[in-house]
C-alpha cells in the first residue's frame, strides 16, 4: 500500500495538475548532509547517526547525547535507553558501534551505535 501511494506521490511531482509533464529544473531535491570524514593515513569515512562521531582519539571522553532516545545494548542482550543530554564515557570509539559506560537513565556499560554524539 505504501509502494503505491510513493508511486502516486511521485508521478504527482513530474506531472503538473493540467497533465502536462515539468521540466526536470523546476522538481526540487532533498538536501543531503555530507558524512563526516576523518582526515589522515587511509582516510575513513563513517556515520551511523547524523552528529559527531566519536573517534578512537574520544577514548576516556565522557560525551553528551544529541539523540532523542540511544539504545544501549549489553553482551547478556539486555538493553536500556538514554535520552538526549545523557551522556556515555567512550572505551572504544571509531567504528559504527561504540563501547563504554552510559550515565543517566542507565548507569551500565553497553554500546550504542556511533554518530548521535555532541
């Protein structure tokens, strides 16, 4: 049902009210935000969220929380949820999921998926 009502969505964008087809230029596009990218030897480029991403270098930071709600997931497969303005002590940073201590509604450590930082 859903797949329908894009379809219809979309052919109501290249197609004016009178039937007649627009042109490409006046259809506006969705900005995308650029991921962030580590500078230096074989740069990376990664972003689970759309905020900083903590880095290897973010080891022994404790940083705040932008997300609304960040899952905490424990190794017994238990989890608890941090809010934003939380914050979590970084073990181990710099890949799509982050290892440390989170403070707040929590007060476990777990890991969260990167990039919804401060």
């Amino acid at each position: 049902m859903r797949l329908i009502a894009s379809m219809l969505a979309a052919t109501a964008l290249l197609v004016g009210c009178g039937g007649e087809e627009q042109a490409p230029e006046t259809l506006q596009e969705v900005p995308v935000a650029p991921a962030q990218q580590k500078d230096g030897e074989g740069s990376v480029t990664a972003m689970a969220g759309p905020y900083y991403y903590a880095w290897s270098s973010d080891n022994g930071k404790r940083l705040e929380i932008c997300a609304n709600d960040l899952t905490v997931h424990r190794s017994n497969g238990s989890t608890c949820t941090l809010t934003r303005g939380q914050t979590f002590t970084v073990y181990s940073g710099g890949s799509e999921w982050v290892s440390g201590h989170a403070w707040g509604n929590c007060n476990l450590d777990g890991q969260v998926q990167n990039g919804w930082f401060c």
